[in-house]
C-alpha cells in the first residue's frame, strides 16, 4: 500500500517535468529579416540654383498680405461673434426647486397648476429628459433666498428638492 504512493509520484514527476519542457522555435536561418523600402520614399531634390532667401519680392508680399488680410477678417467676425453672444447673457451658480420628477406626463402637469395656484410668482417649468419628467419652480442666485422658498413649498410637495444650477442672468 505504502508503495503505490511511492511509485506514483515518481512517475508523475518526470511526465510533468517533459510536459513543462520549453517549445524551441526551429527556423532554417538565424539572420534577421530585413528589407530595403527606399523605393518607396519620395524624393525631394532641390536644385542650387533655388537658395533659401531672407527677401521677398512685392508680389509675394502682396499675395501673402492679401491672405492674411482675409483670416484676420474672418477672425475678427469670429471674434465679434462669440463677444455678442457672451453680451447676451451672463451666467451665475444659483438654486432652483425640483418639485416632481418621474415618467407620468399627467402627474408632472398636476404638479405644475398646483404650483401655479399655490404662489403666481413661481412660474413652474416642464421639461423632459427622456424617459423623465421634471417640474422646477424659481432661479434663484442665493441659497438663503431658495431655501425659504424650499422649506414653504416642503408641505405642498414632501418629495422637493433644492438643486444646484447655473442660472442665466442678463446685466441691461
């Protein structure tokens, strides 16, 4: 009985020992394989006649002062573009008021004449993010001011939260 255990390791060793032996890769030449691809690179002469000079005649300046003239144009209507647009609205961090959100178009209606006939002054706002509806009431720039507005809201609507925006603001 004794000897079984002796025996089979001794056999399970050397066939493991074969099993684990490392692959030789047999290949017929022991060069590195290269290729010349010079044929396929262009080639750029460039003849002595043709130096690289400092001056430029007046009608290549005239040529490349056109084109700069042209971007800079184009630039400058770029430019004057998005200064407009920035004059057209500032924007600020501010709060406003979730009221409801949820997949129900008829309970986010609810909610929004139930906010109108609570406080006119509300507005209420619908707006849909797929598959979500969202009622939020009031842009407000200071915490203190939507937190009042926050805590008188809480009874009507116990699901209400106070969420960080950024609030558009026109300075005219």
């Amino acid at each position: 009985m004794h000897t079984y255990r002796l025996i089979i390791p001794l056999i399970v060793l050397p066939l493991l020992m074969i099993g684990c032996k490392g692959s030789q890769t047999s290949s017929g030449s022991t060069s590195a394989y290269s290729e010349d691809l010079t044929y396929l690179r262009p080639e750029l002469s460039i003849a002595e006649d043709e130096k690289p000079s400092n001056t430029i005649n007046a009608a290549e300046n005239n040529v490349t002062g056109s084109i700069n003239s042209t971007f800079k144009t184009e630039l400058d209507s770029v430019n004057q573009k998005m200064i407009e647009r920035n004059k057209a609205g500032y924007f600020v961090d501010g709060y406003t008021i979730q009221l409801y959100t949820g997949n129900d178009r008829n309970k986010a209606d609810e909610t929004k004449t139930l906010a109108e006939t609570i406080d006119e002054d509300l507005k209420p706002v619908i707006s849909y993010y797929q598959p979500t509806y969202k009622v939020r009431v009031g842009k407000y720039t200071s915490r203190l001011e939507a937190h009042m507005v926050y805590e008188s809201l809480k009874e009507y609507f116990p699901r209400a939260l106070l969420i960080p925006e950024r609030i558009k603001i026109n300075y005219e």
